[in-house]
C-alpha cells in the first residue's frame, strides 16, 4: 500500500509541475513583441500623430495603397531576381551573370529606398503647417519600423 500512495503522489506532483510549466509557456508575456501584437498598425500610429482630418485621411489612404502597390510590384520583382540568381550553374558565363544580377538586387533596394521616401515626402505636403513638425518627429519612429529588426527570427515556412 505504501509503494501504490508514493507512486500517486509522484503522480500528481509529476502532472501539477508539467501544468505549471505549460502555462508559464503559454500565458506569460515574453516581453518581446510580435508583429501585430500590442502594437497598432503604422497607418494608424501617423493618422493618430498627426490628427489627420477626414480628407487627409481619405488622401492618405490612397497614398497608402499607391505605396503598398509599387512595394510588392518590386518585392515580386526581387524575388523573381532571387530564384534566378540561385539557378545560375557553374559554368563560364557564371561570374557575369551572378555580377549583373547583384546590380539588380542594388537597384531594387535603391528603388524601395526612393518609393518610401517619395511616400514621406507626399505624406509631408499633405500636412498642415502644424503638422508637419510632428511628422518631422514621426520620421525616426516609421523608420524604426519599417527597417528590418536584428536578431528577430526567420518567418515560418508554410
């Protein structure tokens, strides 16, 4: 009898630490953000900042989707850019291939480099006088978020 009680006991301290330690795991916040978690979304954040009006928001909204639009026409282009570099065979004409299709990668960077910054400066005119020094202020924290986190881990694969 006594060896079935200090098996049950085991038992249950057994199953009460793996319920604790599912729910640590579960239930605490890492304190490390996730996309879309706890943060609002960035056309949100500049509506806020700067008060846009209704037809300032209306305007943004339509800045907005011209921006999302020209980003993914060169994500798309990036990424077709991408599976050819990768497909290049060792062969003579190798190095020179592999040489035209990192200026391509340059270029596009650049490209999304000049959008984004051409969105900032049509977002900029839209401003009123008042504005505009808060959009002065609000520049450092878009680009903190547009530009790539370190250390944050690969996207999943599907």
């Amino acid at each position: 009898m006594k060896r079935q009680t200090l098996l049950i006991v085991f038992l249950v301290l057994f199953l009460v630490l793996n319920l604790c330690t599912l729910g640590f795991v579960f239930l605490r916040d890492s304190g490390h953000q996730r996309p879309g978690k706890h943060t609002p979304p960035v056309d949100a954040i500049i509506i806020k900042t700067l008060g846009f009006d209704e037809a300032q928001v209306e305007s943004f909204n339509t800045l907005k989707s011209a921006h999302h639009k020209q980003m993914m026409e060169l994500d798309e282009e990036y990424a077709i850019v991408l599976k050819a570099y990768f497909s290049i065979n060792e062969d003579s004409s190798a190095k020179a291939k592999s040489d035209s299709l990192e200026q391509v990668f340059c270029r596009i960077q650049t490209e999304k480099a000049r959008v984004t910054r051409r969105h900032f400066q049509d977002l900029k005119d839209m401003c009123r006088p008042e504005q505009k020094e808060r959009f002065r202020e609000l520049v450092p924290e878009l680009v903190q978020i547009i530009v790539p986190k370190k250390n944050m881990p690969p996207p999943r694969r599907n």
